[in-house]
C-alpha cells in the first residue's frame, strides 16, 4: 500500500492530503474521501487505505487545513465532553461551497498524476463529508460518476447550499446510506431529498441502516460493525460499476 502526503494549493491555502493506493503502477480510478468532523486521524487514514484496496487511487484531504493545526483527535475523548466546542471551531472554517471549491483544486491535481484511470471520479462522504461529496458531484456534473453520503446530516434544507439544490445537476449515480432516529437527516428531510433526486431523474438508492449516526466510523463508540460491513460493501459496488470503464 501507498500512502503519499502532499500539499495541494487551493484559493485559500494549501490542503494537506493523503493520497492513498495499492502497491504497484496503476492506473487507478480515482475517489475523494470527504471526512467527517473528526477531521484526519489514523482511523480515517485507515479507512482510506481500505477504499483502496479495491484497486483505486484515494484523496483524503484536511478540510480543516484553513484553521490551521490541530489533532488528531480521539472522538471516543472528544465525545465525553462538549464536542461542540471542541469541534465547532473547525466546522466553522469550511462548508458545502468551501469543500467544492477545494474539489476544483482536487481535480486539477488528479489531472498532472499519469497513474489515474480516467476522468471519471468518484466521492464518498461521512457525516458533513456527505453533504460536501454531494455538493462536490453536483458542482462538477462532468467529473464525478458516482458518489455516496453515509450518515451525512442536513442533505436537504432551506439553506441556499443545500445538497438538494443541485439535484438537477447531478450526472453521478448516488447512494444514500441513512441512520435510524438521526437528528440531522430525520424521515421528513430524507423526503425532500429523495423527491429531488426522482424529479431530476438522478440514478439512486437511499437505504436507512438499523445503526446509530456515525457507524461508519471505527473509532466512534457507536460504531456497528455489522452495518459498516454492508456499507463497505454498497460503497464497493458503486464505484466498481461506475469508476470501472473505459476512458
């Protein structure tokens, strides 16, 4: 396994950014890994490695790299206290239009690499990754084929950056892995969503998962291991069906 750690420039600075893949020359299709708000440790790191391992070239970026240094955190730490004002100050350095604008910057560093498969990208997120992955595919409709939001909160809302907003623009196949009883994607909101994605005839599946928000996630403490298996394994087959062609 390769595991490269590289600076790349965006509009507002420089984003550090693990770019991970199997040993050997490739090529490989290309996936962005859009992080939760535990921002990069080594479980996220090895959480790319495993995506990798199915044959693609993976970026991990810092979306937090505007605020400076910080971490890594212990989430199981951080959970026992006020998360929020430990966490906040980071979230508040970035968004769904700040991540697009550093998926341009993403892109471009994809394109002078020789050892990607393609144009063709695709993009996972996890909690506020979610709704950056599907903002990313909807802001560049030509690049992404495919991307999947696993516990991604707030996906359709009244705010003007609202994933959901960018439905009509969407080409990529989207997967939308949900959390039973969460708070930040509740039954009414996974209705707005899946109502814009049917009306824009956007190729989908929306699964709830019998899991708490944040399965996903190995160093959470409600991590399901069981659910997170059946993730991985919808999350593989997307991009095998989607990141495996020609051109």
């Amino acid at each position: 396994m390769v595991n490269e750690q590289v600076a790349i420039r965006t509009e507002d600075g420089v984003c550090g950014t693990h770019v991970v893949a199997p040993d050997g020359a490739g090529p490989w299709p290309a996936v962005i890994l859009y992080m939760d708000a535990g921002g990069i440790r080594p479980a996220l790191v090895d959480m790319a490695r495993r995506l990798a391992t199915g044959g693609y070239r993976v970026l991990l970026p810092d979306l937090f790299y505007r605020y400076g240094p910080y971490g890594p955190f212990v989430p199981a730490e951080v959970f026992k206290g006020d998360f929020r004002a430990i966490l906040g100050p980071l979230m508040a350095t970035t968004d769904n239009l700040k991540a697009a604008a550093d998926t341009a910057a993403l892109l471009a560093y994809l394109d002078t690499r020789d050892d990607v498969a393609g144009r063709a990208v695709g993009a996972v997120g996890f909690c506020m990754g979610g709704r950056m992955a599907i903002t990313a595919a909807g802001t560049f409709p030509g690049r992404f084929a495919a991307v999947a939001s696993f516990h991604g909160g707030n996906l359709a809302t009244e705010e003007p950056a609202s994933p959901h907003r960018l439905a009509s623009k969407l080409r990529a196949e989207v997967y939308i892995a949900a959390a039973e009883n969460d708070g930040s994607y509740p039954p009414e909101m996974a209705e707005r969503l899946e109502t814009a994605l049917s009306r824009a005839d956007v190729r989908y599946a929306a699964e709830t998962y019998p899991a708490a928000h944040g399965w996903m996630m190995p160093d959470f403490p409600v991590h399901d291991r069981a659910a997170a298996e059946r993730g991985w394994t919808a999350m593989g087959a997307l991009f095998d069906r989607t990141l495996r062609r020609d051109g």
